[in-house]
C-alpha cells in the first residue's frame, strides 16, 4: 500500500489546542488510498450476491415517517423514528411501539436520543438528560438507571461496549471538546472518560456523527473530515486515528481554508475539487464508503463512488456509485457480515434500487404490490464473497 501523499500528511499529523491535554494519537493510522478516477463500471451481479425484499407492515400503530436509525437483531428489525422505537419480525410482521412509554411519569421518557440493542436482546433506549431504559424483547421494562451528566449537557449517542459497559458521547460539552463518558452498569457510576477537543490547528472543527463497530473496534467518524476515521479504546479510553483515506493532492486540503472560513463554504464555492467521504459502514469483512463531491445541487447528480475495503487483506475496490441500468444503493446500514440494506418509504424511484435478476420470487411479489399504502421497505443486499 503506498504511503499517504507529503500535502495530506502534513494535514493530519496534528497537536489539538486545548489546555485540558485532550489528543488524538497520530502515525499509526491504516491509509487507504483513493484514485478517484480509476474505478470499475459494473452491474449490481459483479458485487452482489442476490437482493431481498421485505414489506414492513403497515397499521395504525407502525406506520413510519422514516427513519432515524435501523438495527437488525435476532431477526428481529429496531426502528428509531418519530421519538419512538418500531420492532417488525423478520418477514416485516409489526410487533411493537414505544409509545405508550413516552412521557414524565415513573419508567417513561422523554426523547429517545439514540438507542442500542444488546446481545441479550435488551432494548436500551438512551433520553436527553442521561437517563437509559432497559426493555426485553417485547419492550417490558427490564432495568432503569441514569448517567450523571459529567462535563456534558446531554447525551447524543449510544453504545454497548460490553455486557457491563456503556460508552454514552455528545459534543454539545461545556469545553470545546468532544466528550465520551464510559458507563458501567454494575458500578452505577461513570468509569472513564475519552475526548477530543473540536477545533484543530489545521481550521477542522470536528462535530459529531456515528459510530461503527466490529468484533474488534469501536470506530467514529467525524462529520466535517471526509477523510479520517478515528477510534475509540475502550480500555485506554484513548482517541486514535484508525483509517485516513488518502485522496490525493488534487483534492481538498485543510490547510487551504481561511482561518474564519467554514468547510461547507469552501466546498460551495469549489464544488469540483473535493471528495468526501459522504457514509460509511463497518462490519468484520469490510469497510464500505460512498465517495463523492459534495452534493451542492441534489445528491444523486454529483459524480460518486462506492468503496469496499478489506479488513481482511487490505485490498481495496472502487467502483461507480450508479451501476449499469443506472441502479444504486439509497443508504449502507450494515446488517450483519453478509449484507447491506437500505431503508425505503419513497417508491418514486424504487426500480432503481435493484436488479430484477438478483431478486427471489417472494420478493418480487412484495415489489408488485408496493401501493400508496405501503408502509416501508427493506432492501437487503448480499455481498458476493469475491468482491
């Protein structure tokens, strides 16, 4: 793999300002090289195995707006959407609501900020104000227990490092710094604490985003640096530098922007010269990104590309966001090592989201009675095993 270019490297090799000591560990990131114009042109069949649909059903009691975040667990589908955790089975069966538990009585909450289910199968529902609540299966509530709000406002994200151990973030903190506090639920109490202080020497103001995990590591990705991912250490409670994608001289380089300018700025005013990392997803297999320029005039008319590299071999394939029939994938949330789905409540451009051929007989009779009264889809895409 070829080293990162000397204009990116002087970019990211960084001391972050801020008299609390908070750091990033630099040079040990894996670099992945990104030649943005040398990419393979295929059909959805060259990296996709077959595609399944599922019709999430729709009731007085599960229709969704849309989506805010979707886990797959134990066959069964978690929705966070307007304030309030769906469940469906998995042939799309409706099971159960949050709703009834929403307001300020004993057991009731809030928000539902972010939520995460573990190996047990125990819903954890995270409020603003740090509290979390506990549902089995059938959203019984199980366990009830607040995090205090250390150096923080509220909470915004969510994550089970373990059986024991809750890692709880925001970045809405009292300091300029992004704040990780690690709960443990035996201990009742906040047991370690990793942060990154927001603004960089080099003009980056991180801000928060999403988290992605392995068996092996817990990843985030900031939203305004396309370009790295960093890594949380459960043990050490230290912040790393895990991936940077190396885009090249030609692209966007941090130092450029005027010590008052804003990215966002920057990239209106040279929409030709970025690419960003727009999502990503991570499973033990691959980390999967859709790269492009940032989509100033509507999404799907920018130029972009799909990443899968592997965690495996280090091997990296680029391929056109837009395969051959113009078909594309709307969204990445990683299902299991297997696949890919993509969440799905407007049908207006729905025949783009598959290849007929890839599709078994029970899902392309789902797909002919998709209606005005459809609740949602489900479109799962399985990853070939030579891609």
């Amino acid at each position: 793999m070829r080293r990162i270019s000397c204009i990116v490297l002087s970019a990211i090799l960084f001391g972050l300002v801020a008299c609390n000591g908070d750091s990033v560990i630099s040079g040990n990131a894996v670099v992945i090289p990104i030649d943005y114009d040398n990419y393979e042109k295929v059909s959805m069949d060259k990296v996709f195995s077959r595609i399944e649909v599922v019709s999430l059903e729709g009731n007085e009691d599960s229709y969704l707006m849309g989506y805010d975040k979707i886990v797959m667990k134990d066959g069964r589908y978690y929705i966070k959407d307007q304030n309030c955790v769906f469940v469906f089975d998995s042939l799309g069966n409706y099971k159960y609501n949050t709703k009834s538990r929403q307001g300020r009585g004993h057991n009731e909450y809030l928000s539902v900020n972010d939520f995460y289910v573990s190996d047990d199968s125990i819903v954890y529902i995270m409020d603003y104000d740090g509290r979390v609540r506990g549902l089995d299966p059938k959203l019984k509530m199980v366990k009830t227990f607040k995090v205090k709000l250390k150096k923080v406002y509220y909470y915004e994200e969510i994550q089970m490092i373990s059986d024991d151990l809750l890692l709880l973030s925001t970045d809405n903190s009292r300091s300029d710094t992004i704040i990780w506090n690690y709960y443990s639920i035996s201990k009742n109490d906040i047991v370690g604490t990793s942060r990154v202080t927001k603004m960089r020497k080099d003009g980056i103001v991180y801000e928060m985003s999403s988290y992605y995990r392995n068996d092996s590591q817990l990843l985030y990705r900031p939203r305004d640096d396309g370009y790295r991912i960093l890594g949380l250490d459960s043990e050490t409670q230290e912040v790393y530098e895990a991936y940077i994608f190396d885009v090249g001289k030609d692209c966007f380089d941090p130092s450029e922007l005027d010590e008052d300018e804003v990215i966002a700025r920057y990239l209106k005013n040279n929409p030709d010269k970025y690419v960003y990392l727009m999502f990503m997803s991570f499973n033990n297999n691959y980390l999967i990104s859709t790269l492009g320029h940032l989509p100033v005039h509507g999404f799907l008319g920018t130029d972009m590309r799909l990443s899968f590299y592997s965690l495996k071999d280090g091997h990296q394939r680029l391929f056109d966001y837009f395969f051959e029939g113009n078909k594309y994938i709307r969204t990445m949330d990683i299902v299991d090592d297997r696949c890919i789905q993509t969440f799905v409540n407007d049908y207006d451009d729905l025949n783009n989201l598959y290849d007929e051929k890839l599709l078994d007989e029970k899902s392309k009779q789902v797909l002919k009675g998709v209606n005005d009264e459809t609740n949602a889809l489900i479109i799962k895409y399985y990853f070939r095993t030579d891609i």
